[in-house]
C-alpha cells in the first residue's frame, strides 16, 4: 500500500476557491455527520424508554446500554488503524452500512415485540461496534473538507449540541406514541443518508501509513506518536482524573439533588440549557481564534464547577439553568480548541491512530466515574461527593494552565489559498 490512498478520483480544481469553511465537501460531510449524530443521540433514549414501556426492568435497559457502549469503548483503538489501514471514508461508510442493517432489524424486533433479549443485546454492540468504526475517521476527516479547520469544528460542534437536544427529544416523543420501532426506521434512513452524503466526497490523495506491517505495529506506531506528544498526554491524563472524580458522578448526584426537590421537568430543562450553552460555546469558537488555543480552551473550562456549585448551594432552577448555560459555553469552546489542536498537530498518516487513543482515554474512564457515584455518595454522603468534584473541577483548568506545553502551544495558522475539495487540502 503506498504511502497515500486515492480514496475517490480528484475533480479538477475550478476557477475559484470555496468558502474557507461551507466547501462543497463540507456541506456533504456536515449532512453526514448530523444525521448520525441525530441517530446516535435518539438510541439510548427510544432503547431505553421501549423497553420500559414494555414492561421490563430498569435492570434490562441498563443491560442494553452496557452491550451498546462497551463495544465503542474496547474496539475503538482498533477503528483507529483500520481507518488509517483503508482511509477514514470508507470506514465510516462501511460503519454507516453496518447501522444501517443494525437499525432496520432493531425496528422489526420492537414492532414485532422484543421476546428474545439476545436478539437486541447483539444489535445494540453490533451498532456500538459500527460506531468504533466511524468515531476515528470522524475528526480526521474535518482538515480534509475545510481550509479553516476551527471554523469547521465550532459548526460541528454547534449541530452535535442541537443534535443532542433533539434526538432524545424526538425519540421521547415517538416512542410516547408506541412508536419505538418507528425511531429504529428513523436512525435507519439518517445512516442511509450519512453514508450517501460520505460517498459523494471528492477527497483526492489521503495520508496512510505503509504496507506490510500487523495490526499490532500500527497499534504501537500509533501509542508511540500519542506519548512523544506531551501536551496531547498531559491532557488526557488530566481529563481522565477528572472524569472519574468530577464529570463522571456528576449526573446522577444532579439528578438527586434536583429530582426530589424541583421534579423532573426542571432536571430536564436544566439539562436542555446545557445543550444550549453548548450551541452558544460552538459559534463563538468558529470566530474566535486565539494564538493558544489549549490555554484559551483551558480558562473557557473555569465555567465548568458553577454547576456542582450552584446545586451545593441548593440554588432556584433559573440560576442552575444560568449555570449549566455557562458550563456548555465553557465546554463548547474547549471541545472546538481541542478537537482543532490534535487535527492540526498531529500529522494525517497517524491521526485516526492518535484520535483513538485520545477517545478511549478521555471518555473511557467516564463510565467507571459514573458507577461509583452510588457507592461513593452512600459513603461519604452526596453532598462530599459533589463538592469533591466541584474541587476538581476547578482544578482541572489550573492543572491545564500550569503544564507548560499544554499552555504554550501555539494555534496552526488556517491554510491559505487551498480548495478544500483538491489533493491540496489534504493532511501534510
């Protein structure tokens, strides 16, 4: 295999360039993307709300969502080399296919009635595993489609918030109308959009790595490009303290603070400003480009413990909807800086690699911050817990500002005069 993959023949490049960030190929990837995002985001929601409504235990539907999540998080590294082995596109339209016969077959069994449990376990980590597939490839991709990778990333991330607003909305809605199947039919044809509108990039020539080396080499090929970078490292070790101390627990002590007092309602509309904030956060970061974007991402995170503050302080429902909006801001910009820094840090023949390592150990250690928020709050009590994790939380930015590379890195400059839609936008 060469050291580049023609993943689609090259259009000739026309007379003038496109928009730095709505090229031709963007808006295809865009279409891509939030359809699966959308899809993604209604699942766990329709899975769980079905089964529920059918008459099984909480038990199964959390059953079902371990055989959804342990497929991404275990396979996930291994989605990283075989989208740097085949190139990220036809990764991600083999995982697109793949959902797409998952979901069509989900459908049936819920409109034909769930009476085999096995039958939906085996969907939901063929689905779980679809999305190993797809997750490397997704960050990848984005410095192949657009001259202004942040940009890119701020309207990425601005749809992967209204996306997940509207997904579990949407799929509440349906299956309150015993509808899940129809949910199931719903995420069937986004997939079969996203795998369309991924079929129609004109991507030209994309890095890969050489032929003749195992699985296991480009594992380590991959591990050794993500530790010899230590602002990538030293962030990742960072966030994952703090997703087992602070954003892991965080939910479901929330939910037991607000629940009991406020009701359900306000928990999911304070939920719903999280979203928000987000929104809010993505369309500042496509305008605002600092020279150091790890340490303007990390001051952005200071807005993160006026959450796990505000419900310390037993606070009315508008200020921690006023929190959690801040709190989304904070995280949208980070989550744009961050995304943009390792797309244009780390070179493209090693980045699907290098993302995937980054995906397992950032929100790999979610899932366990999330288990021992039970046992942890019967010991210590739900108020230690949370003002454990607030102090955490604020911690986190200072730990990211006080480790020199991680705030000294400078921002790549945006490249100027390309056409994303040419072998000239491809990653050097």
């Amino acid at each position: 295999m060469p050291a580049s993959l023609t993943d689609h023949p090259a259009t000739a490049a026309p007379a003038a360039p496109e928009p730095a960030i709505w090229s031709r190929n963007f808006r295809r990837y865009f279409t891509a993307r939030s359809a699966g995002l959308l899809s993604w985001a209604m699942l766990p929601v329709a899975v769980s709300a079905g089964l529920l409504s059918a008459g099984r235990g909480l038990d199964t539907a959390g059953y079902a969502m371990a055989f959804l999540i342990a497929p991404f998080a275990g396979l996930v590294l291994f989605g990283g080399v075989l989208a740097d082995r085949f190139t990220a596109r036809r990764m991600m339209i083999i995982a697109d296919l793949t959902n797409l016969t998952a979901h069509v077959l989900l459908a049936v069994l819920f409109w034909h009635g769930v009476d085999r449990l096995w039958q939906l376990y085996a969907l939901l980590a063929v689905a779980g595993t679809a999305n190993a597939l797809f997750q490397p490839g997704a960050s990848s991709t984005v410095p192949l489609v657009s001259r202004d990778v942040q940009g890119a990333n701020g309207v990425l991330r601005t749809s992967e918030a209204i996306t997940g607003l509207g997904g579990p909305a949407l799929a509440g809605v349906l299956v309150g109308f015993g509808s899940t199947g129809w949910v199931m039919a719903l995420s069937a044809l986004a997939y079969a959009t996203s795998a369309g509108c991924l079929f129609a990039l004109r991507l030209g020539p994309v890095p890969a790595p050489p032929a003749g080396h195992s699985l296991w080499h480009h594992l380590a090929v991959g591990w050794h490009e993500f530790r010899s970078r230590s602002w990538l490292w030293g962030v990742i070790l960072i966030w994952m303290v703090y997703a087992v101390l602070a954003w892991g627990p965080q939910l479901s002590l929330a939910a037991g603070v607000v629940v009991p007092t406020h009701g359900p309602t306000a928990f999911g509309l304070v939920n719903c400003a999280l979203g928000a904030g987000t929104v809010a956060g993505g369309l500042l970061a496509i305008r605002y480009k600092p020279g150091r974007p790890l340490a303007a991402g990390a001051v952005a995170m200071f807005a993160y413990p006026l959450y796990p503050l505000a419900l310390l302080l037993h606070a009315p429902v508008w200020l921690l909807a006023a929190a959690q909006v801040l709190v989304g801001a904070g995280l949208g910009v980070w989550g744009v800086m961050w995304s943009t820094v390792v797309q244009t840090q780390v070179p493209g023949e090693v980045l699907n690699r290098v993302h995937a390592y980054e995906v397992a150990g950032s929100v790999g250690l979610y899932p366990l911050g999330s288990a021992l928020a039970g046992p942890a709050a019967h010991a210590f009590g739900p108020g230690h817990v949370l003002a454990a994790g607030t102090l955490v939380a604020l911690l986190t930015p200072v730990a990211l500002l006080l480790a020199r590379p991680v705030r000294t890195l400078p921002r790549v400059p945006d490249r100027p005069g390309s056409h994303p839609d040419t072998p000239a936008a491809q990653i050097s």
